[in-house]
C-alpha cells in the first residue's frame, strides 16, 4: 500500500496549514506514543491480582513491569540507530506489529514466566516505537511546525500515563486482568493501518547504511543499561552488595562502550556528536528534569494519604491532575515554541518549574490539597513546555541520518530520568522523613520529608537552568566565531 503524501498548504498569512494526509500520519505517530506510555502504567494497577491469579509473591509478578521496563531502557538507542539504517517508517511498521502481536501473547499467556517474556517482546516493540515516532516527525511535517507536533507527542505520553492506572482497574473490575493487555491489539491494527497509508517512505540513505551495524556495540550498550536500570530499581531505594555491584558493572560497561564505539568502523554511538552542544546539553537537562518529575509520583500519594489524610479514590484524583494539565497543556506549548523560539522557551519553563517546586516545598499543609495542586499544576504545565521546547531544540538540525539514534537517546535520557527519580528521590524522601518504615511514618515526619523532597528537586532543576544556560552560551560563542572566520 502506498502511503498519500502532500505538500502542506500555505495560508494567506504564509503559515503551514497541515493537509489532511499530515494530520492522520500525525494521529498514527500520537497512537505510536500513546501505545507504549499507557503500558508503562496500565500493569501496574493489576500487579496483586496478578499475584493471586498465578498464585506467585509480589516479588516475581513485579518482572511483569520490569521486563518492559528493562527491554525499552536497554534496546532504545540499539533500534533507533538500526532505524536509520534500514528506514525507520519500515522499523515503526514492525514495532507496532510486534507490540500489538506481543499484548495478544500476554493476554493469553497461561503461566507468569510466559507472561513476563512476552512483556519483554512487548517492550522491544514500545522501544522501536518511542524511538522512531519523534524521529518521524522531521520527516512528516514541515519544519516550522516541529514544536506543536512535538507538544502533541508529549500530550498523548501524558495521557497514556494518566489513563494507565484508572483504565486498567476498569477492565480489571469488568471482564479480568487479560484485558489490560489485549486492549492494545485494536488499537494495534488501527494504529498498524494509518502507519502503512500515510506515514511517508524512508528515503535511500546510503551514508547511515554504510558499514555493518555495530553488533559489539549495541550488546555492551544494551548489558550496561541494564545494569543500571536493575541497580536503581531493585531493593526500592535501600542500596545493598547487589546494587554497588550493578551499578559497578554499568560504569565499566560504559567506559568499555565508549572504547568500544572509538575503536569501530560504524558505531552505534558516534562519540563526536556530543561536541555539539545543544545536544549534550538536551540530554542532560532531559534526564534532570524526568528525575525531578518521578519525584511528584513518589512522593505525592505519601503525602496526600498520610499527612493529609486522603482516602485511595481522592489520592488517585489529586495524582491524575498533574498528567492531565500535561495533557491539557502539552499543544498549546508545542504553538507557543513555534512562535516564541524553543531557546527561549526551555529557559522560562526551567524557571517556572523551579518557582513552583518551591512554593510545594513552602505551602505544605497550608491551604490543603489546594496548597499542593496549585504549585504542581504550574510545575506540570512548564514541564510540558521544557519538554516540547527541548526535543525541539534537539531535533531540528540534526542530520537526517541520525534521527533514529539521537531521538532513542533523547527517550533514553528520559526513561533513565524517571528510573534514577523513583530510587534517589524515593531515598532523599525516606531519609527526610527520619524513618525507614515510611508506611508507619507520622503526619509530620511525612510533611517535613516532602519538604526536603521538593526542596532538592528544585535545586535540580536549578543546575538544569545553569546547564541549559551555558550550553546556549557556549552555542552563540561558538556560532559568533565562525561568523568571524
């Protein structure tokens, strides 16, 4: 089937109006991120009748989300490059139809070891597909209309992660765990369709296809992440012999790797693209600012059930409010990058979201629940900006040859971000509340461990505005010289 591609059409004011083509390749790429955000919360809520289903601890039905975890944090960067070898709108093609064939396998499986392996094929497909979407957008609409798209993308990852929980205990409720899983595959099909017909076709890229794909490379890359994603998620934040010991293991894998990619004949990973700054300098404030993100989802159902004295229904109403002024305000900021510049919007997103950390960490038992929504809508909403305004930023100018790979390590920067949030900001809030049974904390122990929480996250956020800073500096110096020469 041949996808339909036209040109955008101009409006009388010479703006990009999308052409009806542009807008359904833009609905498949927005399924192919929504896809892979909602089965990343979706199992979650199903995790005890898991473990009464298959008769097993909570121990082991937790690899149902590790696996997933683990398979996208690995092989992301891995499947983006392989993209931009082989074509990546024929990779996005076979990561939907693996994602959708592997949620038909775990809504069937009929042991726990089968289910946990068919979600780690299902988290190969969620890599290619978070990988691939962003890198698609540079080929799918025009230019000047990368930040909205990008505000889209980020829209439909919230809403996936806010809709996760509150869908999966419906279909758990209404018709058993199996449906959590085999909601994906009509969504898979359609998704599957639009893909097909309107994504546009991969031109010839001869440059990225040179050499053979770096085997070495992806395997060493692949073991360290691991590593490291294991090392921050098992035992919850309490570092033991095991967890020194990945965490090890992941700093000589990197070390190996980086040899390894200066060494081969086509890398992976070419090392001399982090001489460009505004790369290294997205990444980094990517994964500061994810870290300080997780910390709103660890924290916060402490908070509100145990200082604040919630029940679990209105808990899970205050914690879908961040998600939702995500959702709400991701287009709008995607707009406002396009019109004001994705430079200037990274910094009034990074400010933003460091005055509303503060007041959280200030207003505290003040005003209630108000006291908290109020501060974390703002953080949320500038978040989105940050968010749109950065992988702008990172994926305008880059070479076509490379959007695969700089797009899985833009989702990779992300995924560690929110690994290294839930075990550090998990430990900084243990350790605040001056306890290690944080379930049997009191009111203020809690309240005053939220505080020193939110405190350090927006200290973070303030290094990531120092870092995004210098980088921008470092750019108009740099680009200044060579106006000279």
């Amino acid at each position: 089937m041949k996808p339909i591609i036209e040109r955008p059409d101009k409006t009388e004011a010479g703006r990009t109006k999308a052409t009806p083509s542009i807008r359904w390749a833009l609905a498949s790429l927005s399924l192919s991120m929504l896809m892979p955000s909602l089965d990343t919360s979706i199992a979650n809520v199903g995790l005890p009748t898991l473990a009464e289903a298959f008769g097993a601890s909570f121990q082991q039905v937790q690899w149902i989300v590790l696996a997933y975890l683990l398979a996208i944090t690995a092989l992301i960067v891995g499947v983006g490059r392989l993209g931009d070898i082989v074509g990546r709108r024929r990779l996005l093609l076979a990561g939907i139809g693996l994602f959708t064939l592997a949620s038909l396998f775990c809504g069937i499986a009929p042991t726990l070891w089968l289910l946990i392996a068919a979600r780690a094929l299902q988290g190969l497909g969620a890599a290619m597909m978070m990988a691939l979407t962003v890198a698609m957008v540079g080929e799918t609409v025009p230019k000047e209309r990368t930040g909205s798209a990008m505000g889209l993308l980020g829209t439909m990852s919230a809403i996936g992660t806010t809709l996760g929980p509150s869908l999966g205990g419906v279909l758990i409720a209404g018709f058993g765990w199996e449906t959590i899983f085999l909601v994906n595959v009509p969504l898979g099909i359609a998704n599957f369709l639009l893909a097909a017909r309107f994504l546009p076709v991969d031109r010839p890229n001869r440059k990225a296809g040179q050499g053979r794909p770096d085997a070495i490379g992806t395997l060493l890359l692949a073991l360290t992440l691991a590593a490291y994603a294991l090392a921050m998620t098992m035992g919850h934040g309490s570092f033991g012999v095991l967890n020194i010991g990945l965490l090890l293991a992941a700093a000589f894998g990197t070390a190996l790797f980086a040899f390894t990619e200066a060494k081969v004949k086509s890398p992976l990973v070419r090392l001399t693209m982090f001489r460009d700054s505004a790369l290294s300098v997205g990444l980094a404030m990517s994964t500061l600012v994810s870290t300080v993100m997780m910390a709103t989802l660890v924290v916060g159902p402490f908070y509100l059930s145990r200082a604040l004295g919630l029940d679990a229904a209105h808990v899970g109403a205050v914690m879908s409010a961040g998600p939702l002024v995500a959702a709400l305000t991701g287009v709008p900021a995607g707009r406002i990058v396009d019109r004001f510049g994705a430079h200037r919007m990274t910094i009034t997103g990074l400010v933003a979201m460091i005055i509303g950390l503060f007041l959280v960490a200030a207003m505290q038992g003040r005003f209630g629940v108000v006291g908290y929504i109020g501060p974390l809508a703002l953080v949320t909403a500038n978040y989105a900006l940050f968010q749109a305004a950065n992988n702008t930023t990172i994926m305008t100018n880059i070479r076509p040859d490379q959007r695969g790979v700089i797009s899985g390590m833009l989702s990779l920067s992300r995924n560690l971000g929110l690994i290294t949030g839930a075990s550090v900001m998990g430990a900084v809030f243990t350790r605040a509340s001056g306890t290690t049974g944080i379930t049997a904390a009191r009111p203020e122990a809690i309240a005053t461990g939220m505080q020193v929480t939110f405190a350090i996250a927006a200290l973070l956020i303030v290094a990531a505005l120092v870092v995004a800073l210098t980088g921008f500096a470092i750019a108009k110096r740099t680009a200044l010289s060579e106006q000279a020469s």
